[in-house]
C-alpha cells in the first residue's frame, strides 16, 4: 500500500491484531519494563499508546478522555497499574526523561 491508497480490510485487520499483540506484551508479559525507560529509549510509552487510542477515537469523533484511554489500553486505571508494577524513577532516568519527552511528545 502507498501512502496515497486506502488500507484494505485485511490490513486494516492485520494492523489491530498486531497493535492489540503489542498491547498485551505490554500489559501482561513484560509489565517489568518501565514506562519511563521505554520512553527514554523509544521515545514512546504505554501512554504515548494511549493518547494515540485517544486521538484516534477523536478522528472518529468519539469522545473519550484521558483516563478512559488509559484505562482501555491498560485494563485497568492508572493508580491500580502503578501501584501494581511502577517503580520510583531515579534521577538520571528523570533527566533523559526531560529530553526524550521534548523531543518526542513536546513538538507538535
């Protein structure tokens, strides 16, 4: 498919079930993985995903809020997911935070 083309309804299928196999190796299998450190190495977290659920539905002009996208991409609230599997992040993870998120979420 070029950018100009319309995906088809097979890669329209292939593309949610690849993004709901990364949903669960996110949320399920590798729950050890900080947000914090995949955002300072990809430049995107957990919650880069769920903004972009969030905008998604927007497009679709479906009003959905920040923490019901949350919630609907971690299964679970915000306060229950950190409680359960965030750590404190220590202060260089802070600093490469700074600078991954203004490059990456800060710029439009």
């Amino acid at each position: 498919m070029t950018s100009t083309q319309k995906p088809s309804q097979q890669e329209i299928e292939l593309q949610a079930a690849a993004f709901r196999r990364l949903q669960k190796h996110l949320m399920q299998d590798r729950t050890d993985v900080q947000n914090i450190d995949m955002m300072n190495l990809a430049g995107f977290c957990r919650n880069c995903l769920s903004r972009w659920y969030q905008e998604a539905a927007a497009e679709k002009g479906i009003d959905m809020g920040k923490e019901e996208a949350r919630e609907l991409f971690y299964g679970m609230t915000m306060d229950d997911w950190k409680a359960n599997y965030q750590t404190d992040a220590k202060p260089e993870q802070q600093d490469a935070f700074k600078k991954s998120f203004a490059e990456n979420v800060g710029k439009d």
